[in-house]
C-alpha cells in the first residue's frame, strides 16, 4: 500500500524550494509591460515560463499557448479522457502592512510568508508535485492528467476564454484554488460600476470633498482609503482621532496648504468574503456623512454610507440566498471620487446559483435613483455546479477522506475558480477547514505541513482519478 503523506514529505525540499522560485516574481497584471509573448505582462510571462520549464524538466509535455495559459501534460491516451488541474500563476497586488517583503518568501513557526502563497502558487506546485509522485512511482493510468496554468484568474479569466478557443479543454478535473475537502458550487457574479447620473454643477458648501480614493481591484474588501477636502475642515480634524478609535481602524489626519487629507487603514480580504474584512471606503465615508459637502459629494457619501457593512446588500435592495449556495454577498471594491478616472463605484456582487442577474439591475437601479446615480456597465459571470452523483466527486472525496480521516462534505463559495471552464470541475483545496484563508490578504501564509498534506491528498486524488 502507498504511503501518500511519506511520498510528500520525502520531496519537501524539492517542492519548497522551486515553490520559493515561483513566490519570488512578482506576477501581478501590468498592461504597461505587455506584449505578444506575454499579454498580462513581463512578470506574469516569467511565472508562466517558470513553470513550463519546470514541468518540462520533470518529463512533462509542454505547451506555451500565446502567453495566455500553458499546459504540461503526462500521458498519450484519448484526449478526451483527458484529467485537468487548472492553477494559476498571477497574483492580487502585495498591498497593507507585511512583516517581510511579499515576494521574500520567509518561513517563520512553520507557515510560509508570501503574495500566492495560498492563492494560488502554493496549492499548484502542491498539484504538480502530487503528479510528480505518481510519475515516479510508474503507477498505471489509463488517462491523460494535464496541468493548465492560467495568467489572469484574478482579473477576469481572459486567460482560459483563450485556452479553450484555441485548446481542447479537459471536461473533468479540479482546481487547486479554493478549499477542502471540496467546492461543487460556485456562485455567479454582478460586476457593476456606479455613476453620477448627471455632471456635477458647481455649488458653494461649507466643506469641499476634493478627492475620494479607496480600493485597487473588486475583487478585494480596500484596505486603504483618502479624501482630501478644503473649507471649514478644523472640525473634523479635530474629531477624527476619535472617530478612529471607536471604529478600531487606524487613521492619519495631515493639513497642509488649506486642505485636509484624511487617511484611514482597515482590512483586506477576498471581495467574495467582505465581512472578513474591515473596507476603509465605507469607513471613511461614514465619518464624512454628516459633513456639509457640495451636492455631488454628498450623493456619493451617501451611497457609500449605505454599503458600509452592508454584506448581503439588504440596503441596496438586492438580497437573495438560496439553500446551494447561500446568500448574495457585496464588495464595494474600487471607490473614486475627483480623480482621473472621475467618480465612480465598482462593486462585485456574488449572485446564488438560483438569482436572477436582470432583477438585480432592476432592483440596484431603483435604490442608486434616490443618490442621482446609476449603472454605467456590468460584467458578469454565471454560476457554476456540478451533480453531487458525479463520479469525479466520488473520487476526490475518496483521496480526502482516505488521507484525512475527515468526511469529505460538500461546500459552495462566492470566489470564482478555474472549475467552471470544465463541465464537471471542481474546486479542490488547498486551504483545510478551521484554518485561516489569507488569500488578498497582507502577511498571506500556507502552514507548511498542510502544503505537504494537499500534495499527498493531489498524488491520491490523481491516481483516483486517472487509474
């Protein structure tokens, strides 16, 4: 009999330090850097290449699929038992306050300190290697297993759009990017962006709000926040340390040349998962809510005020659960007011499998009315399920529980995964339950011991699947 967890701890270096390789570079989406060969950027093309050489060097086929996506696949059978594991190489930015550099990956009490550590390097490397057992321990498949990298999971998924135009994409298989012991259910997305609906008319106030910024991507609760006002600002500076403290947020007040900049501090965390995390926007506007601003100014704080900690969006008018996948949650993601990219509001709302996209839009339309604003664009995403009876779910839950110990329940998520782009693909790890999910999060961390665990649950799970 195999012994999974030993296989993986006897490949602990190895795993950690081409896993240290990838952490290093920093592949966050940079349209500046972009070319042919590497459309999302220098660095993110680097991650790619990365892993291609790697895989390669393992004995792997490999494929490099215009810079979008690449595969490396082990095994020459019927491409259409084909067995997928879909990872990703980009990242969200390294924003707040990290205790060592987040492309430094540093390991300190046994978890390893880095942007992707978690989300989504970590768990991809983790699958790479499970595969890396089974290849080594010359164990019969009857199918092929194909490892697809992605490049763009965190900014839109244009990456596995082009894959499957131009590649036969596997209709079975996981994605090493959520949690255990699985994700069947994903829910779908409402991307709205939120506009004044007229231009803003020039009006005396007692208070000016000159700018407004908060947020770098919908798919993260903002950490950050400033807004710089001028007029009759002593007040206000004069209360805001106060503020701060009974809101538990950290917060600067700087004045200079007649204006104020005030700065306020909260917590990142996944957009799909905003009540984890503390959105300094919203906190920010709801110190400013009683200020006397200029009308424009005032419709936006005002909208901005009724999204604070609104989760579900029962204050926008647009909750709804349902029993798969729970209720509808909201980010307010990327907040702009007075800057150059003018006044606007994006959010992602994350719909259950059962809601209805076009009765949202009705229903957020008729609250953004009483603000003078309204809906300039949406992009959306649909749901994504697969049969409980499947026999793919069957079988990893096998590897779970076979590895664990623990019942292999099924759980649903309002993140987006790479799952949806196979028929019947799930989410798979790698973060267990009753552990801290810091993916888009400042000081993100995998234990280092779970790292080895999810590559033994994989090498099971892959030899499950392929056998």
């Amino acid at each position: 009999m195999i012994d999974w967890q030993k296989e993986a701890e006897s490949r602990r270096e190895d795993l950690l330090r081409d896993l240290d390789g990838l952490l290093r570079i920093e592949s966050v989406k940079d349209l500046a850097t972009a070319s042919t060969e590497r459309p999302m950027g220098h660095a993110i093309g680097e991650a790619l290449h990365y892993m291609l050489q790697l895989t390669e060097e393992l004995g792997l086929d490999v494929k490099n699929v215009d810079g979008y996506a690449g595969h490396a696949q082990y095994g020459s059978f019927d491409p259409n038992t084909t067995i997928g594991i879909l990872g990703h190489v980009d990242v969200v930015p390294a924003t707040g306050a990290w205790t060592s550099p987040p492309f430094e990956p540093a390991i300190r009490a046994g978890k390893l300190y880095a942007r992707g550590a978690i989300d989504d390097k970590g768990p991809t490397i983790a699958a790479l290697y499970g595969l890396k057992i089974v290849k080594e321990l010359g164990l019969p498949l009857t199918k092929n297993v194909r490892l697809i990298f992605g490049t763009d999971e965190e900014s839109g998924m244009s990456c596995m759009r082009h894959y499957v135009e131009h590649e036969q994409m596997p209709t079975v298989g996981f994605a090493p990017d959520a949690e255990f012991p699985m994700i069947y259910a994903e829910k779908g997305q409402f991307n709205p962006t939120l506009v004044p609906k007229n231009e803003a008319e020039s009006a005396r106030s007692l208070i000016a709000l000159e700018s407004f910024e908060s947020g770098v991507r919908i798919n993260m609760v903002p950490e950050r926040a400033h807004a710089v006002l001028s007029g009759d600002i002593r007040p206000l500076v004069e209360s805001f340390e106060d503020f701060c403290r009974k809101h538990r947020v950290k917060g600067e007040a700087e004045i200079n040349a007649g204006q104020a900049m005030f700065t306020v501090t909260g917590v990142s965390a996944h957009g799909s998962e905003p009540e984890k995390g503390v959105n300094a926007g919203t906190v920010l506007a709801l110190f400013l809510r009683d200020a006397a601003l200029q009308p424009e100014a005032s419709h936006f704080i005002g909208l901005l005020n009724m999204m604070h900690e609104d989760f579900h969006g029962e204050k926008l008018g647009i909750a709804f659960r349902d029993e798969m996948t729970g209720p509808l949650t909201v980010n307010p993601g990327v907040i702009r007011f007075g800057t150059e990219e003018g006044t606007q509001i994006q959010l992602t709302a994350r719909c259950p499998v059962q809601s209805d996209h076009d009765l949202i839009r009705t229903q957020l339309e008729a609250t953004l009315d009483r603000f003078d604003f309204r809906v300039s664009d949406v992009q959306q995403k649909g749901s994504h399920h697969v049969s409980k009876d499947e026999a793919v779910i069957r079988s990893l839950q096998t590897a779970y529980a076979e590895l664990t110990g623990d019942e292999p329940t099924l759980l649903s998520t309002g993140g987006a995964t790479y799952a949806r782009f196979m028929e019947k693909g799930v989410a798979f790890g790698a973060c267990f339950p009753g552990k801290e999910m810091t993916a888009h999060q400042a000081d993100e961390y995998i234990e280092v011991d779970d790292l080895l665990k999810a590559t033994a649950i994989y090498a099971r799970a892959i030899y499950e699947l392929a056998k």
